[in-house]
C-alpha cells in the first residue's frame, strides 16, 4: 500500500519557508514565491505541500515545463492528490498536449474533485480535440455548480456553435450577456451566431455594441470567421466604414 508523504513540514524551517510563499504567492509575486518554497523543499524533501505551491506559482509564471516536473515529484508523494492531477490538467492544456488534459482531469475527478473549474478545463480540453459532446457536457456540469461565471458559458455557446447550433449558441450568448453586459467577446460571438442563421440586421446590431464598448478596436477584428475557425462552414467578412460595422462579402 502507498502511503501518501505527509502535507505539512517535519521542520519549522520549512514550514516558515511554506507561510512565507503563500503570501508571496497571494500577491502573485511569483518569482518571490518560487524562492520561498524551493526553501521549503531544500528544508523538507518530501515536503508535498510546498511542491504543489512551487508548481503552481511556476504554473502562473508561465514555467510550464518546471511545473510538470514539480507535480512529478508530488504524484509520487502523494498519489491520490486530486488537487496535483487537476493542476496537471491544466499545464497540459498550456502545453498544449489536450490528450493528456484529459487524462489528468478524469483521474482528479476520480479522486474527488467536484468543482466548476475542473469540469471547465475538461470541457476546454474536449473542445480542443473536436470531442464536442463530451465538451458540452462538462460545460453544463461546470455551469451548474457555478452560475455566475459568464465565461464558461460563452464557451459552451462556441462549442454549440461549432456544431451549428447556433440557435442554442444565441441562448447561451444571451446568458453571458445577462451577466456582464459589456461581455465584448461574448457580444461578437453572437453577432456571428446571428450572422450564420441569416439574421444580419441583428448580427450588425451585436457589431455596433461591441464596437461602441470598444471603439479603438473597430479595426481589430479583421476578417473574421464565425465562431470557431476550424469547423466553420462559411466565412463571414465584416469591416468598418465610417465607424460603423457592415458586411463586406
């Protein structure tokens, strides 16, 4: 049987070290942070809170490599660590290896986690490799635990979208939308969404909001392609002319 190497330190040393990164980490003062708890680990090897702290802090820092190796050294540690195999996931989406995302969140699942931000990352993860079903429904198990969070939803319109749903994708746009109205992305997402089901009066609509939420961006979305680039059906062009957006063909 393993037994899971204890998550706190054998030493006061290490143990300061810890506190020390964790509120370094909390003002994401990244480089301080990594320093603090690379002391930790120099004062307790085994130390298997201060390697998922250094992973994550090395996460954020965008060392994505360094963090691997760190939630290496704390599966061994502590195998059934749901919170290491989450943070796996998402440093193999950064990688971006989406298979291996995967894998990590069904396992930290398997473990116990249960949390909007692990069904999310899963979901994102299917989406990368075109597994559409499998990426809604973690969407919808996400968005079910927490309500409040537009971005998700935005993300389970684009997925719809990409089927061709694109009356479903509306109503999770218009969800979005609900909660932060000045939700840009969300806003140009359903004004391609509009655009693919003919409906251009409204598609020009959603255009002008976005573009009067962000004026000095009007000529920042060249040509776009409706909403997920790969799987579109048909290219959409729009541009501006006098400020306004139009269709352009």
């Amino acid at each position: 049987m393993t037994v899971a190497a204890p998550l706190f330190a054998s030493n006061p040393k290490a143990e300061k070290a810890l506190k020390d990164g964790l509120r370094y980490e909390a003002s994401s003062q990244w480089k301080e942070a990594d320093a603090a708890f690379s002391d930790a680990i120099r004062n307790d090897t085994s130390y298997a809170e201060a390697y998922l702290h250094r992973a994550r802090v090395r996460y954020f820092a965008g060392d994505y490599k360094s963090a691997l190796e760190d939630t290496d050294v704390l599966v061994r540690l502590d195998p059934n660590s749901a919170n290491a195999r989450q943070l796996r996931g998402d440093i193999f989406l950064k990688l971006p290896d989406p298979r291996k995302a995967v894998a990590e969140f069904d396992r930290a699942i398997q473990l116990g986690a249960d949390t909007a931000t692990v069904y999310n990352s899963r979901a994102a993860a299917h989406a990368a490799l075109g597994e559409n079903e499998q990426s809604l429904a973690d969407y919808t198990a996400g968005i079910k635990l927490r309500l409040d969070n537009p971005i998700p939803i935005r993300e389970r319109g684009n997925v719809n979208a990409a089927m061709g749903r694109y009356s479903a994708a509306i109503d999770d746009f218009d969800q979005a939308i609900s909660l932060k109205a000045d939700y840009v992305d969300a806003i140009l997402d359903r004004g391609f969404a509009w655009g693919q089901q003919g409906d251009f009066h409204r598609a020009i609509q959603d255009f002008d909001r976005a573009l009067a939420l962000r004026p000095d961006e009007g000529r920042g979305y060249p040509s776009p392609i409706s909403p997920r680039a790969s799987r579109s059906r048909r290219r959409i062009r729009i541009c501006t002319w006098r400020g306004r957006w139009r269709w352009c063909g």
